[in-house]
C-alpha cells in the first residue's frame, strides 16, 4: 500500500519548513475525531513540537494564523495503532537489529496506521537471544527517526514455553524458567523489556511471574498447556494479558477449559488474537470479541518479515518460513503471519461487524492498556500526537508520528 498524498493537503505555504527543522504549530483537521469513546465531529487538533496542544471542533476553534494546516475532509482522526506483538516486516525480522532494515520496517508500519510497537523476539539459542536482546535495545534507546512507527520496547515470546505448544519456536532451544535467566534477559534490555510471553505451568513460572511484575514488566500466558488452574495461579501471581488465544494453546473443551477457558472468561485477564481469518476462523474471532468485549479485547498482527513482501521464503528468527498468500508456514506449522493492524482493524468489522470506532479501540488503547502507558493509543492534550488518519471504512489516508506525517 502506497499513501495516496492527493488525497490531503498541507495549506500553509511554508509547509516544509517543518521537514527543514523549524518548529512549527501544526493544525490538522478532518470529518470526525475518535478517541477513548470520544467522538468530535469536524476536530481541530492543535500540535506544536510534536504534542498535542488542544482538540476541538472547528465549530467553536479557528487555525492560528501561520500554522501548519493538514486537511482531511471527511476523514477520520482516530489514535495511531500499537502493535505489542509483532516479529518484523517490510523484509526485516527484528532479531537481526540492523538499523536500515529497522528504519525500513518503521516507515512500513507507519504507513499502515502503527506509531508504536514491541519487538517481539523469537526462541532462539541463549547467547543468540541475549546478543539480539541487548541490539535491539541499543535501537530502541537511540531511536530518532522521524515519520515512522516508534519501538516502545521489547515483547520476549519464549524461550521459557511449552514443548508441546511451542508452535515452530525451536524445540532445543526451549528453556525452563527461572529467575536468573529472567535477570540475564531484563540486564540485556537495559530497561527496555516491557512485555514476557511465558507458561504458567513449567516449574519456576510463577517465580518468574512474580519477580517480573515486581520490576515493572508486563506478562502474558501463551504458548502453553496449562490448564484453567495453572492460569488462576499465573493470575494470582500478577499475570494480566494472553498471547494470541487460541493458538499454540490447549484448546478449549467443555469440562476442561484451560487457559484458553480463562482467557475467554476472566475478566482479569485481557487476550490478543490475530484476525487474519488465518489463525482463527473468522466465525471464532466474533465469538472471541463476544467475550473479551470492547476493553479487554487486543489485536495484534504477529507479522512476520514477509509482511509486505509477497509469497516467497523469509526468515524468523533462525529458521526459514515459507509464505503463500496469507499463509506463513514452517515445517507445516503456523509461523506467525503476514497481517497489517489497518487490515486487522477492518477485518473486525467485517468478521463480527463492529463500528470502525470500536474496532479501532482494539488496536490503540486496548493494547496501550496491556502496558500500561496511558500515552500511546489515545488522543489527548499534553501527549505525542501519534494520529491514524482514516476513510470511512478504515483505510489509511495518514498517519502522524509525534506530528510528524509519514513518508510511504
């Protein structure tokens, strides 16, 4: 998808003095706003050095004279998307920490309504993990690219899993929990971990669980074989969040819920799917939304490299994964997927016909919630003005990254 830039425009004539380094006040306009149950009809969003100054209607705010005007007519403003899983795209996978792949996979991303994200890792040998771990940091600490997606942090998913729900993460690289490990991992971040898949049901989980939370990192329940008990304990313990339902855990059955159980009844607990009508069947997605409802429901992409690219062979952390249209298979595994988070979002709509307002709160603040940053995923003064400009049906038209627009 290429941003079609004839279908907005920058008014004032000394538009690109912002590109050149001059802080200008940026005034954007459109149909509508959507935010946080919110909805402005013709908005006015004021931003000055990339935060956002006020938002209003047009009815009762006028442009200041000399700003930076982007017009949307009839478009709608919602917050820009925050992926918390996702494994690479645009021909990048994130274990590789090279900085132009990076750059790349960002400007992809923002042009597909993201702002923000976690690098997700792969279960991959220790030292492999720990040298990837500790790169990507360095990434995320020093990033200063403009107009593209934000890494917020990094997601582990594994190495501490489930052998028989691992899915196509490396069966010898698998790694029971435990503490020590957890504080080789969070030193390797340098403060950037944010978000650890693990299974509740190995011995020393709930250890780690506990001292994970302690230090302020969020955990999710996935890749497991747990049962509805060993997820009441990881609750207990201060889990919060499930990795893509349903997938690479023990299915659902009537007198033996297990994780997936919990995950769709627990009001505790918010999950993430993957609505690519790959993963999960479309019919399954409604009833899952059904569920988790409008706040505790989170879409993710678990996009892979290939995403963007087209049918072909790509990489996933060390192993190869071959991609024919939607499918992206390992050893005829699953192996995460080819999804973007605007196409995610109109596929809510379709799969369970949901309002583009509520569709869109899945990938924004719901996600945000997961992490608990109460500055990404909405609209309000006094934060970065990370904006998703939208048709109608949920098209991408725009996307600002702390004001700064995105170049496809």
């Amino acid at each position: 998808m290429v941003i079609d830039y004839a279908r907005f425009s920058c008014l004032n004539v000394n538009c690109t003095d912002h590109h050149a380094g001059e802080i200008l006040i940026s005034a954007i306009t459109a149909g509508e706003l959507f935010t946080a149950g919110d909805r402005i009809h013709s908005p006015l969003v004021l931003v000055d050095d990339g935060i956002i100054l006020s938002i209003a209607s047009q009815d009762s705010h006028t442009i200041p004279v000399g700003a930076q005007h982007w017009a949307f007519p009839g478009a709608i403003l919602v917050p820009g998307f925050v992926d918390i899983h996702i494994h690479g795209a645009a021909g990048y996978d994130v274990m590789e920490a090279n900085d132009a792949g990076l750059r790349r996979m960002t400007r992809f991303l923002a042009g597909r309504g993201v702002t923000s994200f976690l690098a997700t890792t792969v279960t991959a040998d220790p030292s492999v993990l720990l040298d990837a771990v500790e790169k990507i940091a360095a990434q995320i600490l020093q990033w200063d690219a403009s107009g593209a997606a934000r890494p917020v942090g990094i997601h582990l998913e594994g190495p501490c899993i489930s052998q028989l729900r691992r899915g196509v993460h490396p069966a010898k690289d698998i790694q029971n929990p435990s503490v020590e490990l957890f504080d080789r991992l969070q030193r390797a971040a340098g403060g950037t971990l944010k978000l650890i898949t693990i299974a509740p049901e190995l011995p020393g989980a709930l250890e780690v669980i506990r001292c994970a939370v302690a230090r302020g990192v969020k955990v999710s329940i996935g890749h497991t074989d747990g049962t509805s008990d060993d997820a009441l304990a990881a609750i207990e313990a201060g889990a919060t969040h499930v990795t893509h339902a349903f997938n690479a855990m023990r299915p659902l059955e009537h007198r033996a819920p297990g994780v997936l159980g919990e995950a769709l009844n627990n009001s505790k607990l918010s999950a993430e799917i993957i609505a690519d009508g790959v993963h999960v069947n479309p019919s399954v997605v409604s009833i899952f939304l059904r569920c988790k409802g409008k706040k505790r429901a989170v879409l993710v992409t678990d996009a892979i490299s290939a995403t963007g690219m087209g049918s072909g062979r790509y990489k996933l952390g060390s192993f190869e994964v071959v991609v024919d249209g939607l499918h992206a298979e390992s050893e005829g595994r699953l192996a995460g997927s080819v999804l973007t988070m605007d196409q995610a979002v109109r596929n809510v709509m379709k799969f369970a016909g949901w309002t583009l307002g509520d569709s869109v709160r899945l990938a924004s603040e719901n996600p945000a919630g997961v992490l608990g940053n109460d500055s990404l995923g909405v609209l309000r003064k006094g934060i970065p003005a990370d904006i998703a400009v939208l048709s109608s049906v949920g098209e991408i038209q725009q996307c600002f990254v702390a004001g700064v627009p995105a170049i496809a």
